[in-house]
C-alpha cells in the first residue's frame, strides 16, 4: 500500500512539474480555419491563444498541450480572422443625443467592428472620454481612435469645431489637440481659407501628426498630396483630379467665376482615365490614402428611389438620431431631374475608379460616414455594405478585407497591434460561418466577437442588438 501511495505522489509530483512548465493562457480557440487577410489566404491547422486582451502565440495544433488555458473554444467549420474597423464615423447631434450616441456602441460590436475612427462630431469631448474608458476597460464598445474638434474657418457650417484664420491660431489649435493625445487630425473647408488649410497640414506634418480632410475646391489635389494630406476622405473628391482641366477649374473656382457645383460638372464631364492613373500615381508615391465612403454616397444618390422608411436597421436607432437624417433627406428632395441625374452619375464615376486607385498603389481605407446627419447609413452594418460595394465595384474580395482590417490600422501607424492574427497583436477577433475570402458576404455570418479578449457568442450579440433596439423603441424625437 505504501509503495502504492508513493507512486501516486511521485506521479501527482511530475504531472504538477509538467503542469508548470505550461504557458498560461486565458482562452484557445482551435478547429478554425485562420484568415490570413494580408496575405489572402486560408489557414488551416493552427489555433490562436490568447491572455488577457492580446494574442500570445498562433500555433500548429499539435503544439497546443504547450499551453494551459483556462478555456477552449472548439470552432469546427469557422472562419477566424481579425476583427474589422470603420474608419470614418460620427458621433453628434448635441448634448441632448449623447445616450443615442452611447447606444450605437454596442452596433458596432454586434457587426463584428472592434475599431473605429471618429472623424469628428459635435461631442468631441465626449467621444475622448469614451475613448478612455473603453480603453480602461470601463464602458463596452469597440476600441475608438479620435480627431477630436476638427479644424475650420470662421463662422463653420458644423458645429464642434475649432475656428482658425491665421497661422497663430492653427498653432495653438494643434497644441490643444496634442495635450489631448488626438490620434490624428481632421481638417474640413468649408469656410477655412485655403492658404490656412495648408498651413495647418504643414504644422501638422511637422508636429509628426496625421491628417484626415475634405479637400478647398480652390486647391488642386497635388498641392493636398505634396502638403503630406493623410487621407482623402470621400472618394467623390477624387474625381476631380481625373480630368486635364483640374487647374483651369480650379483657378476658375479660386477667382470666383465658376462655382464647385459646376467644376464638379465639367470635371465629370473631361473625365480621362490616363489622368486619373497619372494623378493617383502620384497620391500613392506621396502616401496619401483615401477613405471612399460609398455607403453614404450611394444611398443619397438614390433616394429618389429608395425607400428606406422600413429599414430593419432603423429599429436600433434612437429617434433623436433618426431625426437628424431629414436634413440631408430634405436637401435632396429639393433636386430637380438634371441634380438628381447628376448625383447619380458623381457616384457611379467615383466607384468605378476604386479599381483604378488600387493598380495605381493608393491605399484604400474602409470608411462609411455613419452616424448622426447621415441618412440611413446605419452604423455597424454601413461596413459591410460599405466593403460589398468595394467587390461590387471591382475590387477582389481580399482586397476589400485589407480596407477594413490592414490599411486602417497603417495609416494610425498601429500595425504592430493591429491586422493580423500574430503574437503580440490586440486580441479584436471575428468567427464568421463562412469564407470572407471567396465571398465578402461572409463577414455579415457572424458566430463570435472577441473584443480586447472579451468574448461575445452568438447569444450575447442577439442579446446586446435586443437591447438596443427595446432601449432605441422608447427614445422620443426632438
């Protein structure tokens, strides 16, 4: 018996040394096949591990009983992959809708987004605490990167702005911007002078921070690219360097004999292919980016067409918001035949040039302009019809998954945390049912969100789109 009960330690002893040799982890997720989406392939044999909210290691199967996690997930038939980032929201309509805008949170998680890039609101303070608190794990949501206030003219059409009209005031604007740790900069034109708006890129630039903007129609895009513009952002802007005219027009506009409505037009109208390949050629070799934003271009161009009045997505917004959106509705029901004509043909120009913008090297970013205003641009599911419109526009589906998981993550400099499955990478997940690789519908089947380690099963989302569609059910419009 005694020689029994020593054997029994003795094994107890070596199995407590080998149980301590063992890498610690928090969870594995095994069986799936890895989507490579850098790379565009499809990995099979390999699990990812996972301790607290970081990947430790991606490993062949046979080297997991390295591990001791204190949980396995088994996920025979998925697909694994980073999780997807919208790299241009909103969050506004004033201090009334901050709750409504709190809400739309828990959308983007629920559609597989675990990053976003606030592009600028009316709340901007707001949107830094968020920022904080999410990243301190204090308020669920996806992981958000911010401009904070944008930059403007004086007297702006938005609000949540900060007004600069001379180099003094750029300066001490970006100081504010910096002492807030803003991750990046957002410049708008409407009533900025163009000499300002460069001045601006260049402190900027020469601050080492990133910049994100509209574009002065009295400025060519090339002046934008040589003053180190981060990104484009509406890819409607770029027509207008698609055309031999681009510095007749914009001259014409700078002097005030030709309105941007009309540059628009003639630009539309001269467009030449061997231009826009030149002039993106040359975006590319300055590094500037652009963020397209279909989603909301496309629903504009056609709402003379569209009803969107029983959109199953409404049901998860706030009445407050919702109501934001007749602003933009009533300005196009103000169209005649020929604007609306030409709306539609603007769109379709603009997303037919993805294809070309991609074989000429510019980086195309994953942007939907979802959130307040911006009618029927729902936010979580606008990237999925964002990077459909991508494929359906002539991009590879692999293409479309490096806009919404590699190159956002580029632009803020945070590849070494950010899109891929690797060691040492955010623990920001997506288990889908199907292939995104052969069909970019497939990021719409989600199964699991892991945000920051965080794991949220299929019964977890339906529970989270429950509640914001019962909380979004007894808001009250303004």
């Amino acid at each position: 018996m005694k020689k029994i009960a020593g054997a029994m330690l003795a094994l107890g002893l070596l199995n407590s040394a080998h149980a301590a040799d063992k890498i610690a982890a928090d969870l594995v997720l095994t069986q799936a096949t890895l989507i490579d989406v850098a790379g565009g392939k499809a990995v099979k044999g390999h699990s990812v591990v996972l301790k607290g909210d970081t990947i430790i290691a991606v490993v062949d199967d046979r080297k997991l009983s390295d591990y001791a996690a204190k949980k396995t997930i088994r996920l025979p038939g998925k697909y694994l992959m980073p999780g997807l980032w919208d790299t241009h929201v909103h969050f506004g309509g004033g201090p009334a809708l901050i709750e409504e805008n709190k809400h739309l949170l828990a959308l983007y998680l629920a559609n597989g987004i675990t990053t976003v890039r606030d592009c600028a609101g009316d709340l901007p303070d707001t949107v830094l605490q968020w920022r904080d608190q999410i990243k301190a794990g204090q308020l669920e949501g996806p992981t958000i990167f911010t401009s904070g206030a944008k930059l403007e003219g004086y007297k702006p059409l938005w609000k949540g702005t900060i007004e600069v009209g001379t180099p003094e005031e750029v300066s001490k604007a970006l100081d504010g911007l910096q002492a807030q740790k803003v991750d990046f900069v957002k410049i708008t034109e409407n009533t900025l002078k163009p000499e300002i708006y460069l001045e601006a890129l260049r402190q900027a630039k020469e601050r080492g921070m990133r910049t994100s903007g509209h574009i002065p129609v009295q400025l060519t895009l090339a002046q934008m690219f040589d003053a180190g513009l981060g990104t484009v952002e509406h890819q409607s802007y770029l027509l207008r360097a698609s055309t031999p005219k681009e510095k007749e027009l914009t001259a014409q506009v700078a002097a005030g004999t030709l309105t941007g409505k009309e540059a628009m037009k003639q630009s539309l109208a001269s467009y030449d292919e061997a231009t826009a390949r030149a002039s993106f050629r040359y975006m590319a070799s300055k590094g500037t980016a652009v963020v397209p934003t279909l989603s909301v271009s496309r629903v504009v161009a056609y709402l003379d067409v569209d009803d969107h009045s029983k959109d199953a997505a409404l049901q998860y917004i706030g009445k407050g918001l919702r109501a934001t959106y007749e602003w933009r509705v009533q300005r196009a029901a103000q169209d005649d035949a020929a604007a609306i004509a030409q709306r539609k043909a603007v769109f379709e120009k603009s997303a037919s040039l993805l294809p070309i913008l991609a074989a000429e090297g510019v980086s195309i970013i994953a942007g939907t302009d979802a959130g307040f205003l911006n009618s029927y641009d729902y936010p979580g599911q606008a990237l999925h019809d964002e990077i459909g419109l991508y494929v359906r526009y002539g991009l590879t589906p692999e293409q479309a998954l490096q806009t919404a998981v590699v190159n956002g993550p580029r632009f803020l400099g945070k590849l070494d945390r950010y899109g891929s499955l690797e060691a040492g990478k955010s623990a920001d997940l997506l288990v889908l049912d199907a292939n995104p690789l052969q069909d970019i519908a497939a990021t719409r089947k989600i199964r699991t969100v892991v945000s920051r380690g965080q794991v949220y099963d299929r019964e977890r989302l339906d529970k989270m789109l429950a509640e914001t569609k019962a909380w979004a059910a007894q808001t009250t419009a303004p």
